[in-house]
C-alpha cells in the first residue's frame, strides 16, 4: 500500500509565499486570502510534519533551519508541479503527449534531427519516441506500437487507408575497402562476388531474429551487422564487400578510402515514403514534425 503524503502542494505554495513576500500578511495579500487561514495552513503543516517551520520571536517570519530544508524540497516539488501544469495546458491546445516515428535506418538522419531541433527551440512539449529499424522490421513496429509516423522503403501496401508522402530517391553503392582484393578486379559478376565475405546489415523484424533474411546477391559467405554504421567501419577496414547508402561514404568515395565495384550492377535506388494513418490523423506536433521534415529536404 502506498505510504500516504503528510502535507499537500497548496501548503507549500503557502510556505513559499510567506519567504517571498517576508510575512504572513504579504502571502495572504498574494494568494487573496486573509490573514488567519495563511497561519491556519502553516499551524496545520507544522502538526502534520511535526516540524516547526518559523521561529515566531520576532516581528518577521523567519524559517528554523528544519524551514529552510522543508522549503528547499518543497521548492523543488512545486516547481515539478507547475511544469505538469503548463504541459498539461499545453496538452488542451492540441499538443500531444507523445509522437513515435519509426523510420529505417538506411535514410538520412539530419533533416529528422533538425526536426528533433526545431521541437527544443520552440518548446514543444510533446515527448519524441524515434525508433530506428530496418527494412520489415519498420512496418512491424509501426503495427506493433500503433506508431504515428513511419518512413519506410518501397512499401508494397498501396491501402487507401494510408497518407503517403514520397521523398527523394536514396541511391544505394555496392563498394569495398580499397585495400581489399575486389578493388582492383574489373568486369566482376555475381559469380565472382559469391566467394567473398558479404556485410549484410540484418532485417530489424522478429520473424528474423534467429534465421536471418539472405540478401538478394549470391555470396555464400556473409557477416551480419545491426546497423550501416557499424558496416561502414567494416568496409573501411576491408572485412568484406556490400551495399550502402551513398549519403554514408561520399567522403570515403572522395579520399578513395571506398571504392564502387566494377560489377554490372553497382548501384540502384530505394524510394522512402512519409506514412501515416488516414483514421489517426497527426496532431499540432505530427504535423509540425512533418512540415520541418519536408522543409529541411527541400533545402538540402
């Protein structure tokens, strides 16, 4: 059972009030109340606490050291009460508590962190979830979580029930460390990449969790990795070969530290897409989420 509270907010507000202003009469005249229901709340919070909180033998209310201490924790609580306050107003205007997007790892991050930004500077008091999946895994926990927002490549569901923005093309580069044997090879085919350690970064959706999706290439040998971050620095140090989103390694492809496969297909495009529910439309922080998003693409 919960161990109940021996005082309440509005003593506090009280305490507070009588410090601020120096006396009993200067908190009544604050909190439009008279005289004797200011002692009245302190005399209570005192017996309730067993603390006596004023030293009552001068003309000027002054806090005993256990005041002082009461007061410095109560500060800290009425200042918690009054931010549940302000969101809570907040809320009423069409905030929303919380707004969950889920978006596949392999896209560009900075214009949803400028997003992310624009909330802190504008204050926006709606909690941001951002997960980060990748390809099935994407859609799953959107599901799963009944997630508000998603940014997903070449969704196959074309339900009208869906609102669908298309975003740029993402341009993904097959490529290999440049101290790696592939590197110097030319007119390669997909029988000649099938003898080389493929880095694949896994399918994100629990229906793969302990039998990994293959990818589409024909190499007998792969190595798994949880993000395109990691696979980067494995490319970098020439564990193997495989596909990344040129957006990550523009300056490994400048300084030669990467370089593309001369294969017959070394390159192709996804095509990621906003989506979000026809039934569940966005609030005043989806939308704003949604508005900046576009703005900084279009900027890019």
């Amino acid at each position: 059972m919960p161990e109940p509270v021996r005082f309440t907010l509005d003593q506090l507000l009280v305490l507070e009030a009588i410090v601020e202003t120096g006396t009993f009469a200067g908190a009544a005249k604050a909190l439009y109340r008279v005289p004797s229901a200011i002692s009245y709340t302190i005399r209570t919070l005192e017996e309730m606490l067993e603390v006596q909180l004023f030293d009552r033998t001068g003309h000027k209310a002054t806090l005993t050291p256990a005041g002082r201490r009461i007061l410095e924790e109560g500060g800290d609580l009425l200042h918690q009460a009054r931010q549940l306050d302000r969101l809570a107003r907040q809320i009423q205007t069409g905030w929303e508590p919380e707004l969950q997007i889920v978006v596949d790892g392999v896209v560009p991050m900075h214009p949803i962190t400028r997003a992310l930004r624009a909330f802190r500077e504008e204050q926006i008091p709606t909690r941001i979830r951002l997960d980060v999946e990748y390809q099935e895994g994407v859609p799953d926990r959107w599901e799963a979580d009944g997630a508000d927002l998603m940014i997903i490549l070449d969704f196959e569901d074309r339900s009208d029930t869906l609102v669908r923005t298309a975003l740029p093309a993402l341009q993904m580069l097959c490529v290999v460390g440049a101290d790696h044997p592939l590197s110097e090879m030319d007119n390669l085919n997909r029988a000649g990449l099938a003898a080389h350690m493929e880095l694949v970064v896994k399918d994100s959706s629990p229906k793969y969790a302990k039998s990994p999706k293959r990818p589409f290439g024909e190499s007998q040998h792969l190595t798994f990795l949880s993000d395109f971050h990691s696979k980067r620095l494995a490319l970098l140090d020439g564990a193997g070969f495989g596909w990344i989103p040129r957006h990550l390694i523009e300056s490994d492809l400048k300084t030669s530290e990467l370089v593309v496969l001369a294969t017959e297909l070394c390159q192709w495009e996804y095509h990621p897409e906003l989506v979000h529910r026809k039934d569940k439309p966005l609030g005043r922080a989806g939308q704003r989420f949604v508005d900046v998003l576009l703005a900084e693409i279009k900027g890019a």
